[in-house]
C-alpha cells in the first residue's frame, strides 16, 4: 500500500480516486499569473505526485492563464489510465491578473476547448462549474451556465460535472438540471458553514473537495492546531489534512505545493490518525474563529 492509500479511494463519477490529490493553482506565477520562477521544478512536483499514488489532479486553464495545464501536459502527458483530471470554468484572467466572471455558453464552451487543447485530451474526466457571483458564494440562480455545461457533456467534451464556489440552494438547483458528482468550496477547521452540506453530499455518494484546508491566503493561525501538531509529531498541515480526510469518507483533499519536500510532508498526512481527545480540541477552533 502506497503512503496516499491509506486514507482510502472514493468514486468520482465513473472513476476511482484516492481521497488525497493534488491541487495544481501554485504551479503558475505569482497571484496564479504567469509563468513559474522554475519551470523543470513544477515538473518534477507533477511527476512526483504521480509517482507517489496521487490519482486526481485538481487544475484549471485560468491558472496562468494556461500555464498550469500546458506544465501538467508536459509532466505527464500521455496520461496513465487511472488519472482523473479535474478543471474548473466559469471565469477568465484580465491582463491586471483579476478574476473575472465568464458564464456565457461561448465563455464555457471556449474554456471547456482550452483546457482540453492544453492538456492534450479528448474530454474532460470532471469539469466543475465555478460560480462568481461573489468573492464568496452568492445567492443565485445558475440554471443558465449549468445547462451549457450539461450540453457540453451531452456533446461528449465532459464526462461529469461539479459545482464550485456554491450554496446549498444551487446545489440543490444544479443537480436538479445535471448529474453532479462533486461540489468544491472553502472548507476547514476554521471555516464549517459547509458542515451539514458536507453530510448531505455524503448520503448522496457525492464527493465534497475543500479548498483552502489552512485557511487560504491568510493561514489560520491557531495555538491548539500547533499544540496538537506537536503532540502528534506531525506538522500543522498534516493535522489540518487529517481532520479533513476523518471528518467524512466523500472528503477528497487536493493540496497544492510548488516543492516536491512538501507534496510528501503533505501525502504522509494520510497515515496520521487523530485521536479522539486531539479531534475534539480541534473541533473547537472554529468556534474561536466564528
């Protein structure tokens, strides 16, 4: 058994994954613009992983824009069989490297092309839809996108379909349109308004991918995270990944990484199991953070 495997698989759609992936945003530039400071390092990050038993790449053509899926292509291509490559459409970069909103059924079919042409395949494993009606989900509906998403899958470009930065209220309306097999928000320690959905998803067999596992681009900063850490052995970010994959079994993780030292301090998280006592310290941080 490899170190990832012992954190188990789950199903994605038609395709089985190990719960503990890969996010590929910080192998573009800084602010997730442009190139790499070291091209031949993000490589061997991709290369690693893949050797490593990481089974799910997390990626998507507007980091960069397209760096990050033309360096995956590079790392990797031709892709071994049990590799699912997971993207995200739904916005564009502007030339200032801002985010910007891209929804309409050309938007999403030019993004679905680019990413396919950029990676060098034929369809889509899983595309997720990202919704940016806000900074964070936002009321909505998102009957629209959703159905030119679902006519792209209906033309063969995309085998399943997720839903990203997204209420429960669109979840609900989005599986009411399409099939949905995964639904990717922030999510962590600190940051639980998900919780009940996250149990929702698990009854359905629909998987639940958090980002930000330590709090995004400002890291939590926790003293009971530290101090459990240091109890375990194990690194802030091992324990915040570990109480991630035991908080339910439809969890998959995808942290990112430019270093090929910290891809495997972050896959060792599989084989740390939190006690009891240390799970529920940890499930008071986000009381203290609220």
């Amino acid at each position: 058994m490899s170190t990832i495997e012992a954190a188990g698989t789950f199903t994605l759609g038609d395709r089985t994954v190990n719960r503990l992936g890969y996010g590929a945003m910080q192998l573009a530039g800084p602010h997730v613009y442009g190139p790499p400071k070291d091209r031949e390092a993000a490589v061997a990050v991709l290369r690693a992983a893949v050797e490593s038993g990481v089974n799910h790449i997390d990626t998507s053509d507007f980091y960069g824009p397209h760096v990050t899926n033309q360096i995956i292509r590079e790392a990797l291509h031709p892709y071994g069989a049990d590799l699912t490559i997971v993207t995200k459409i739904g916005a564009v970069r502007g030339s200032d490297a801002s985010w910007l909103p891209a929804f309409s059924a050309a938007d999403l079919t030019q993004a679905v092309e680019d990413n396919l042409r950029n990676l060098g395949l034929d369809v889509m494993d899983v595309v997720n839809l990202r919704i940016m009606f806000g900074m964070t989900p936002t009321e909505g509906s998102i009957e629209a996108p959703m159905t030119a998403v679902a006519e792209l899958q209906r033309r063969g470009l995309v085998r399943h379909i997720g839903l990203s930065s997204v209420t429960p209220a669109q979840v609900k309306e989005g599986r009411s349109i399409a099939e949905t097999v995964c639904v990717q928000n922030q999510y962590n320690l600190a940051h639980r308004g998900d919780d009940a959905l996250v149990d929702e998803l698990a009854v359905a067999g629909i998987a639940y991918v958090p980002f930000f596992p330590l709090g995004g681009f400002a890291p939590l900063q926790s003293s009971t995270l530290s101090d459990v850490a240091a109890r375990l052995g194990a690194t802030p970010m091992q324990v915040a990944l570990a109480w991630l994959l035991q908080r339910s079994p439809n969890i998959l993780l995808i942290p990112g990484t430019s270093s090929v030292a910290h891809l495997q301090e972050n896959l060792a998280a599989a084989q740390l199991v939190l006690p009891a006592e240390e799970v529920a310290a940890l499930d008071g941080i986000a009381a203290i953070a609220a």
